[in-house]
C-alpha cells in the first residue's frame, strides 16, 4: 500500500453518492458495470488518483464510449475486461492512476509495438472521452475474487529451491545475479512472469536487466563481424558493433555465415519442459529471496 | 460433373439480369478451378489458392519484378480515395447511417490496411477495408472509384473482401450492414442491417456468393447468439439462417450444453469464409469459440457443439449436413474460423473428396468432406500443450488443468494461436497444405472465480511467455505429419489480430507468402527453399495472382498499397 491510501479510501467513499447519481444519468444498458468505482485495493494494485479526478461529462463519457468501441474493443474487450489479446483496461495501474487521459496518451499515441499495440492518431481530446469513458467502469466487484489479484504463491518453496538449484543456478544465483530477487519484485505475478521470461509479459521487465541478442557474421575466415543484432531476416542482416557502427550484410542462403546467440536461449529451452507445479514452486521459492 | 456446370450456368444466367459482357462476373466463372480471375475469396470455392497459372514458374522466376504499385486513401476526408499521380480524382461515393465521426482514416487507422482479398475479374481489381471498398483498374492499379460507408461504430480490426454477382458487389460493414453496390460505378444499390449493433456484433467478413445465395457470417466478441445467414443477391432479402448453437429444445445438439440460455448464448461465430463443394451442395465453414470463452463452467461439461467445427451446410436449405468438432469444449477462444481447403486426392489407395484443415488450437485434420468422416488428426505446432491426447473419433481431449489458474497455466499456444485466419494453400503438385505458424507459449490466469463466469472474452488475463519460433509448415494430408518448416530467422511473436501470411501456390510450382520481415516471398513448395523475394514492409494481404492480355501478375497488399509483379 502506498502512502496516503487510507485518505484516498475516505474521500472515495464520500464521493460515492455524487457518482451514483452522475453515473446513473449517462448509463443507459451500461447500468450492470457502471456502477461506482473504488479505486485500488489492498492487494497490490497501485493506488489511483481519483481524488483529482472531476466528475465525468455524460456527454463526454458518451463520446468516449463511441471512441472506445471502434479503436480499443476488439482488443481489450468492451467492457475493457480484455479481449483479443488485449489486456484488463479496468486493472491497469496505468488506467488507475490515470486522472483524464494524460497517462493513456502516450500509450495511444505511440503504441506499444513489443504487446502488439498499435499507435492511435487521437486529438488530445479524444484521449480524453476515452479515459473519461474507461473511468466509469468499476474497478471492484460483488465478488471479492473478481477484484483481488490472483494468488500465486501456492507453491512449494523447497521445491522450486531444488528445481532452481537443479535447472537455474548454472546461469544465476540467489546472492549473485539474483540476491533480493523476492523484495525487487514485491509482486509475486511479476516475479514470475519476469523470471519464466525476462522482459515477456506485461511489466515483467521492471528490475531485470535481459541482455540484447548478439550475432556473429563470418564473411570469411579473415573477416568476422559481431554485435548487437539490429534485425534479420532470411535476405539480411545488421548489426551494430562495440564501436556503434551499423554494419548490414546480404544474406544468400548460408552465405555469410550467421550465428546468434539468444541470452534468453536456455529459458525458451525450458518454455516445453516444466509443470505448473514447477513454475508455482520456483516462483514461490524466489518470492522468498529478499 | 460437366452437364452439373452447365445446368448451373444456365440458371445462374436467368437468375442474373442486367449482366454487362465483359465487366460482370460470368457465374460460370466462380465453378471454374482458379486460374485468369480472382471472382471470389479464396480465388474459387476450393479455398486450395492454387492457381494453375504457369507463366511465372520456377524457371524464370528471377525476372519478376514491379509491374505497377497503387496507394488507397481511406476515410471521408479524402475525395478521391486514391493518388492517381496527376490522372482525374477518382469519384467518391458517400454511404452509411452514421455522422462519420467514428469513420477512420490515415496512416495508421486498419481502414487504411488491406488485409482483403482482392477479386479480379474483367480487368478491374475489387478490395475493401473496414468502411471502405474500392475498384482499380487491374492493368496498372488506378483507381475507378471509392465507396466510404459513415459508420455508427463497432469493432474495426479489419475487413476480408468483397462478395461478386453479376455486376453487383457486397460489403460488410462494421456496424453490421450488408452494401450492396454497382461494380461499375461504386454507388449504392441498397444496403440492409445484418444484427443490432447495440448486442456489440460486428461484421468484418467477406460475402460468398453461391447461385443466387450470398452467405453472410459475422464477429461478436460477447455472447450474441451466432449465425451464417443467406442473403437474395438482388433484394438482400433473407432466404435462411443457420445458427451455430441450439436456439431452441428441438435441437439434438442441446444435449452439449448446460442449458438453452447457455447454449443460445454460446457464440460459434462463422467470421471467416468457408468453402464450397457444388457437387454435394454443401457449404463447409469452420465455427468460432463458444462464449463464455475463458471461464466455462456456465456451458456446462459438454463438447458445446457446433462451436469450434467444421460444419457443412446445404446453401439451398441452410440445414447442417454433417459437422466435425475440431476443439470440443474450447476453453481458450481459439476459433476454428481458419478456411477449410477442398481437395481431391489419393488416401489409402483410392480417390477421396477430402476436406483439410489446420486449427488455431494447434491441430491439423483431414476428413471426407461427403459424410464428414475422420480420416487423419496431427498436429502442426508440436508445443501444443492443452491435450491429452487423441481420442476414438479423431478429437483432442481437452486438459483441464491447462484451461487456466489461478496461480498461473502455462499454456501452448497462446489466444493468438498457432495460426489464425490467414489463408492457407495447397497444391496438388506436391500433395502438400501450407500455413503459417508459430509455437508460443502464454501464462493464463484465472481472474474470475464468480461461478456464472465472465461474459465474452472475460474472466482470464493472458501474459506473454515466449515464441519458440514462427514458421512457414507444409503438411501431409495423408499422414497429418509436417513434412517441412521453414523457421523465419529471430522473428519476434505473432499477436493481435496480424497473425501470419496468406499464402498462394501455382502450377508455375511456386508457392508465395509475406514473412515476418516484410518481404514477400517466393519459395519451392516441395522443399521450402527460397526463389525470389522483394522488401515492401510489410505484407499485409494475401499474395495473389490473375492473367490479363496475355500477362501473368502476382498481387499483393502492403498495409495501404497494392503491388503487382509481372515478367520482365
């Protein structure tokens, strides 16, 4: 919990009569979830700005709605619950903290290519109907089970110490690499989406550091090229090398010879081998390296 | 086989007034195996896309090269639709029963991206984006006209192409409107709804017209009831409407659900063409997910049928002649809405008229597409992990413990699938059916244990755990083994809703696709090398090909421009 969220509680709770009713008016069919919001909790989720936020506009709440369906439904669902690959909208901290769109514009507006999210060209106040709209949906529910994050920690600690020692510790250690893996990553999804696969997965990149893939370029027994890899397909191939020289060569089947290597390998190795149990194990296991 | 033609080119020709020589679709022409047009979807009913062009072969495949490019300009702010490099604007024609608010357009709106395929057909190329739809002059990409549908909303993610009868075309818009529009001119000859908005449908499908039947499936990502709906070509009144789940206690397929409202309410939606065999009739279409997608319990423990099937239905009855479940019980929104591929071909030392097709659950199926008999199931993503095997009558038997946790379900393959709706081909030359796939892995989470679930696409959160690889897999019909993959080097994951290339292979033995990399690429189909390639940036559409005046043109879409290659 952060600071101040006790006070945030309060003052929403005093706003609740004022939203009911501003909710009501613009509702329509939307009745069932747009009932009032309260805002975080006290499982983790990173607590909002609500207080600042001034009543919606129903008009603005409509025209967002409209805005909403045609750029972002598909996606993430038209309750903003998620939907075709698309992320919970009504759990996002980002969409939490936000007040009236000015931490979804960048989202929209540049995209988040590596989710597969594409850029939106948006007036600055269509990004506002659009989060005036998001912020009418509840972001708790009937069920507590709805609203609380999920439970990961179910694990067995001492067997995902053994699993690690067995598949993970010729890489990393516990006071090495990896020493208050547990406290850096208070989160215990996160922690295990971060170590299943550093840098996948929604903020799973947060306290990891995840290496760029390299590539080695061999020309000819005298001439060796290697660096970052910049991009490659089955025609080409560039690399940027200790220097920062940008380096690209034409690839013609086997001709130069090209080898990357993928610091993330031995992970995606792994990707067909564990059980649930052993995901669960390990992460509760890492959970406990503070 | 030869009178059948002939007898349905004769009624096609006195159920088609007004056809003008030379521009309007012949009927004849969409019996024909795919070769000099491109009259429907998948080129013909076969949805093989394979051409028995030759021109462009592999012996001369290294002189291909730009015949012409064309750009579109989508959206209601652009008279014109099209830069004609200094030629006439062309005319825009104004639709829709919106304000135009909500209509999209620039550089990055998905009005602006051709995923379509295009029809050709009497010199001139016919496409379409969400809201929009335009005619080209297929000699050198001008463009004729451009129609722009003002939209009242619904989900934009993309659209499939254009329905051809006569000299008529049909849209679907994404507020759920069937257009009807003069191919000659692009203005409007009527447009009629298809479902309510307001119940969150969505129409992002490509009409297949069949005699005087033009076949109308839709998206809903909530859980509307789902139907294929056939629709009089001149009138768009409606002949018959299949739904994909039981509607009412009559209905033997009930038994497959917990109850009527679940099963009224269970989704199946047919947003993806199917294919067409005229000899049986039958119209063979792959159903989507069954809603609740993720949290499943209110379906019950049944198989939820006809979700996630191939289904074959009479297009003059609109009854189900057979079905075949490809993912009973689908619990991770993987449609089977990929196109199933008509082919007749030798199994088991006899001659068979088979129906193939490869699942987003990660599953490859060969079947009689007479009886719908089961004749061969394997997999073509080999980390498909959500089964425990195979049972008696060629199903998967779903895991439950891979359905989603809690704490956590590693699951193969990911929402996105192992494939996704881009076309696959096939090709006789070599018995092989190509698709483009990837083995990923994603952690599913079980974010609402409320027993009466999530409504659509609810109750889950998905997180990316890794892409062990995206390939171009070819497939033995016969065996369902994978007789080659190309793997495209480094690429990063396939996700929303790009998932994959459409692909194209011709008599020339070739076999065309875009890859992740942006090339449009030619390889050997027997062996997956590669012959020829050109950078555009992005492939977005499928790779197509027609003949005209004697010349040979591969086709394809890049996000907002069309490129065609002819022999140097």
């Amino acid at each position: 919990m952060l600071p101040g969220a006790g006070a945030c509680r309060l003052r929403t709770r005093a706003l609740l009569p004022i939203l009911i009713v501003i909710v009501a008016q613009v509702a329509g069919q939307a009745t069932a979830q747009a009932q009032t919001r309260t805002r975080g909790n006290a499982a983790g989720i990173p607590q909002g700005a609500i207080d600042t936020r001034l009543p919606s506009d129903p008009a603005q709440v409509e025209r967002g709605k409209a805005l909403y369906g045609v750029r972002c439904t598909f996606c993430h669902g038209a309750d903003a619950r998620g939907g075709e690959g698309g992320p919970n909208l009504v759990r996002s901290g980002l969409v939490l903290n936000d007040v009236k769109g000015e931490l979804i514009a960048p989202v929209l507006q540049n995209g988040r290519p590596e989710m597969g999210m594409p850029k939106f060209d948006l007036t600055s106040t269509q990004v506002s109907d659009i989060a005036s709209f998001l912020h009418t949906f509840r972001a708790a529910g009937r069920d507590p089970a709805r609203n609380a994050p999920p439970n990961v920690l179910v694990g067995d600690a001492k067997a995902g110490q053994a699993y690690f020692n067995a598949k993970c510790a010729s890489c990393h250690s516990v006071t090495g690499d990896l020493k208050g893996l547990g406290s850096k990553i208070a989160d215990p999804k996160t922690l295990q989406q971060t170590w299943l696969m550093p840098g996948a997965g929604r903020g799973a990149s947060a306290a990891t550091n995840v290496p760029p893939k390299t590539v080695t370029v061999t020309v000819s027994a005298a001439q060796k090229f290697e660096g970052r890899l910049d991009r490659i397909d089955d025609f080409t191939v560039t690399l940027v090398d200790a220097g920062g020289t940008s380096r690209t060569f034409i690839r013609n089947g086997s001709t130069p010879a090209v080898e990357v290597h993928d610091p993330l390998r031995p992970h995606k190795d792994l990707l067909p081998t564990y059980t649930d149990k052993d995901i669960h194990d390990v992460t509760a296991y890492l959970a406990s390296v503070k | 086989m030869k009178n059948l033609k002939k007898l349905l080119f004769a009624t096609a020709l006195v159920l088609t007034p007004g056809i003008v020589p030379g521009q309007a679709l012949d009927p004849a022409d969409l019996l024909k195996p795919l070769s000099d047009s491109w009259p429907t979807y998948s080129g013909d009913y076969s949805g093989k896309r394979y051409s028995a062009l030759t021109q462009i072969n592999q012996s001369n495949i290294k002189n291909l090269a730009l015949a012409w490019s064309s750009r579109i300009t989508a959206g209601l702010n652009n008279a014109g639709g099209g830069r004609g490099g200094g030629a006439a604007a062309a005319p825009t024609i104004i639709g829709g029963e919106g304000t135009g608010e909500l209509n999209e357009s620039g550089p990055n709106s998905r009005s602006s991206r051709i995923v379509s395929s295009i029809l050709e057909v009497g010199g001139k190329l016919y496409f379409s984006t969400p809201d929009n739809a335009w005619a080209a002059d297929a000699r050198d990409g001008h463009i004729l006209w451009h129609y722009v549908w003002k939209t009242k909303g619904g989900t934009h993610t993309g659209n499939r192409g254009l329905g051809m009868w006569g000299n008529q075309l049909y849209l679907e818009t994404p507020d759920n409107y069937l257009v009807c529009l003069d191919a000659t001119t692009g203005k409007e000859r009527w447009h009629k709804m298809l479902a309510p908005l307001s119940q969150q449908y969505f129409s992002t499908n490509s009409p297949i017209v069949i005699g005087n039947h033009v076949l109308v499936g839709l998206g809903n990502d909530l859980d509307s009831p789902a139907f294929l709906t056939a629709y009089d070509p001149e009138t768009g009144e409606i002949q018959w409407r299949w739904y994909a789940t039981p509607q009412d206690n009559s209905d033997p397929a009930l038994k497959t659900w917990a109850n009527l409202t679940a099963a009224k309410f269970g989704g199946g939606h047919m947003w993806i063409p199917g294919s067409y065999d005229p000899e049986t009739r039958l119209y063979i279409v792959g159903t989507g997910n069954p809603t609740p997608a993720y949290t499943s319990k209110s379906r019950g423990e049944g198989d939820n049928l006809y979700t996630c099937s191939l289904v074959a239905i009479n297009v003059d009855t609109g009854k189900l002649a057979w079905y075949f479940q490809t993912s009973p019980h689908d619990t991770h929104d993987w449609d089977s809405t990929q196109t199933p591929v008509l082919v007749d071909a030798p199994f088991n030392g006899r001659q068979r008229k088979l129906v193939i097709t490869a699942t987003r659950n990660g599953f490859f199926y060969t079947l009689d597409r007479v009886t719908g008999e089961h004749l061969v199931t394997g997999k073509f993503s080999p980390t498909a992990n959500w089964d425990k095997g195979v049972d008696s009558r060629g199903q998967p038997v779903r895991n439950p413990a891979k359905d989603f946790d809690i704490a956590g379900a590693l699951v193969s393959p990911t929402n996105a699938g192992a494939t996704n709706w881009m076309p696959p081909t096939y090709s006789p030359d070599t018995g092989l059916f190509y698709v483009t796939t990837e083995d990923s892995y994603a952690m599913y989470y079980l974010t609402d244990t409320d027993p009466r679930g999530s409504m659509g696409l609810g109750g889950k959160d998905e997180q990316a755990a890794g892409s062990l690889g995206t390939f171009l897999t070819a497939m033995d019909y016969k065996t369902g083994k994978i007789a080659w993959r190309h793997q495209y080097p480094e690429a990063g994951a396939w996700g929303g809703t790009n998932v994959g290339h459409a692909l194209l292979s011709t008599a020339g033995k070739l076999l065309f696709g875009g890859d992740p990399g942006g090339n449009l690429v030619a390889y050997d189909p027997a062996t997956g090398a590669i012959l020829w390639h050109v950078h555009l940036g992005d492939v977005s559409g499928p790779a197509q090909t027609y003949m005209l005046d004697g010349k040979q043109y591969v086709l394809v879409s890049a996000v907002d421009s069309l490129y065609a290659f002819a022999l140097n």
